[in-house]
C-alpha cells in the first residue's frame, strides 16, 4: 500500500513536507496582507500543492509529480496562492455577515 501511495503522490512525505513549506512561505512573502501563521502557511501550501497539481493536470499540463521538485514547487505556488485568494475572500465574506 505505501508503493501505491508513493506512485499516486510522486513524491515521498519528507519531500511533500518539504514542497508544503516553501509553497507556504512562498506564498507568503507573494500575498500582501497578513499571513496566517507558519503552520497555517505550511499547511495552505500543502493543500495548495493538491490543488495546483489538480488544475493542472485538469489543464493538461501534468500532475505535481511530473514536473521534478522544481516544477511541483511552482505548481503548488500556484495553487496555495489562488487557494490564499479564495480563502480571503470566504474570510471576507463571512466577518462582513456578523
């Protein structure tokens, strides 16, 4: 079953951890505005790499795990910052309701 995870996700968990990390601080330093914490970026930048791999392969250009480290980084970039975008405006949305 770990194979099969491994294949499925390209890369290992140091290497997703690692992905997840810079994605976030990356992320963080490209949004203006108030950040949401080391932890809540490195986890944005983790669900961001799942959403970028997502659009892109929908896209056709390749899942995260095609790209080598490099090319996953940007991809997950991608994703964490318009996952950030959408984020900000539910947060937005939600404080304006109260």
């Amino acid at each position: 079953m770990n194979h099969t995870l491994n294949h499925a996700l390209g890369h290992g968990l140091l290497a997703w951890l690692l992905i997840g990390i810079v994605a976030g601080w990356i992320t963080g330093k490209v949004m203006k505005g108030s950040g949401y914490g080391v932890f809540v970026d490195m986890f944005v930048g983790l669900v961001g790499a799942l959403f970028g791999g997502y659009l892109s392969s929908y896209f056709g250009f390749g899942g995260v795990s095609e790209h080598g480290m490099v090319g996953s980084i940007l991809i997950a970039v991608i994703g964490a910052v318009l996952l950030t975008v959408i984020l900000r405006l539910l947060t937005v949305n939600r404080r304006s309701n109260f």
